[in-house]
C-alpha cells in the first residue's frame, strides 16, 4: 500500500512570519488527514518552520541542495546542512531549476545519489515541455530523463517521483486524466525494468501542474497517481487542505 503524498512547493514564496503562520493553519487545519503532508519553503524559512513543525504530522522538504558535502560554493547548500535542520525530504530536478539554472541529468543523478548517502528521500521531478509533447516525444523524453536521474539508484531506497509537464506548471493547465494517467502507468513501468518491481510498486508517483481544490479529486482518483507536487495552490491554507483532504 501506498500512502499518498502532498507536497507543497513554495518556490521563491514566504517570509519567515507568512511561513510560520502558513504552517500552524496547515498542522490545526489538517489533523486526522489521510495523506501524509510535506512542505518545502524557501532555505530562509526552513529553520523556523523545522522548529514549529517539530512535534506535528508535517513533514519538511527542500527545494533544492548541492551534490557536495562542503566546501567553495558560494551561494550553495548541502544535504548535511539540511539533515541538520531535521529535513527528510528534498526536492530535486524541478524544471524551474533544469531551466533556469541549467541543472543538467548529470547535475540531477549526482544530487538524488548524495540525498540518500544523507538520508534524505529525493522528490525526483521530470517532465516534457509542450513543443517535446506535440511532437509525440513525451515517453521518450521522460524515460531519458529517468534513465539519466536515476542511474545508479540503489534497489531497496526510497523514491518519490512528480511527474510534471511543464506546460501545466503555474499555467492552469492540467493534462487530461487519460494523459495523466498514461504517464504515471508508463514511469511506473520503467522504474520496474530499470530498478526491479518492488521498487516499482513502493515508489510514489505524484502529479504536479496547476493542481486546484477543483481538479484533485479527480486527479488523485487515478490508479497509479499517489499524490501531488502543488506549487501556487499550496500558500494557502485552505486551498492546500482541500487538495490534502482530496487525497484517496
Ligand atoms: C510546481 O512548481 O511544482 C507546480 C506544480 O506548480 P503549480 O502547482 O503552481 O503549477
């Protein structure tokens, strides 16, 4: 069985005060929730939402790290750093980061392999753009990436994958249920032949794309769909407890 996952991406959101209050909204609002519940604010918020979440059901992820422990990196964060906080999750290959900070497959393989070294569990984000998609090449493009992101991953580690077109990403687009579905049955698929069927089955796959209150339900419906990686919809409380409570 399969718990399904919400994850709540703030990007480049939340001051120290909105986080904190966003959070304690999210721990009152949510108790009792079927899902299990994570959310990832900006590196400055971390430390304070990882002091208040300390004794609640939210867990806590990153949005990005680096693949090196320490050392000249300016600018960069570590996994140590982020165990050291109390961070079990980290986001990782989103394509905001593929696109604008040229993370390359390589970049992304290095960076999933340190976070398990780390124990931390890696929320692996792939996805085609619209033209890749119109030219019939979504498959292939999404098994390039997981090929790639993934070599080397260890049979028996944990694994969250968020399936997520960027042409829905802060669009209001979604893809359909039938596309959807379809991706999240063919990663599932390829995850067993490159890393062995029980993996396959423990991994969980999220979708993530303009994912509302209105369109959850129905998304998180879908048979191999086990939960969501929600970006705009997840700064508010209550929109963000509707997609949660939206969960199978
Ligand atoms: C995201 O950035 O991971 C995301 C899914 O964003 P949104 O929900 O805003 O489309």
């Amino acid at each position: 069985m399969r718990t399904p996952l919400i994850a709540g991406n703030w990007k480049m959101h939340m001051k120290i005060a909105d986080a904190l209050d966003l959070v304690t909204g999210l721990h009152y609002g949510l108790r009792g929730a079927k899902a299990e519940v994570v959310v990832a604010p900006p590196f400055t918020a971390l430390y304070p939402v990882a002091q208040k979440l300390e004794n609640s059901f939210i867990d806590l992820a990153a949005q990005n790290m680096h693949y090196e422990n320490k050392g000249a990196f300016t600018g960069e964060v570590s996994s140590d750093f982020l165990t050291d906080l109390g961070v079990h999750y980290v986001i990782l290959g989103h394509s905001e980061r593929r696109e604008y900070f040229a993370e390359t497959d390589e970049i992304i393989n290095k960076k999933v392999l340190k976070a398990l070294e780390a124990g931390l569990k890696p929320i692996l984000c792939v996805g085609e753009s619209l033209e890749q998609r119109e030219r019939g090449d979504a498959f292939k493009v999404i098994g390039n990436q997981l090929g790639k992101n993934l070599n080397g991953f260890p049979l028996d580690a944990p694994l969250v994958i968020a399936y997520e077109p960027i042409w829905a990403i802060g669009t209001g687009k979604t893809a359909s249920t039938q596309e959807i579905q379809d991706m999240h049955q063919f990663i599932r698929a390829f995850v067993g032949e490159f890393l062995g069927n029980s993996l396959a089955q423990e991994t969980r796959i999220l979708y993530g794309g303009s994912v509302k209150p209105d369109n959850a339900k129905e998304i998180l419906g879908l048979s191999d769909v086990d939960g969501a990686l929600v970006g705009g919809a997840s700064l508010k409380v209550s929109d963000f407890s509707q997609i949660v409570n939206a969960a199978k």
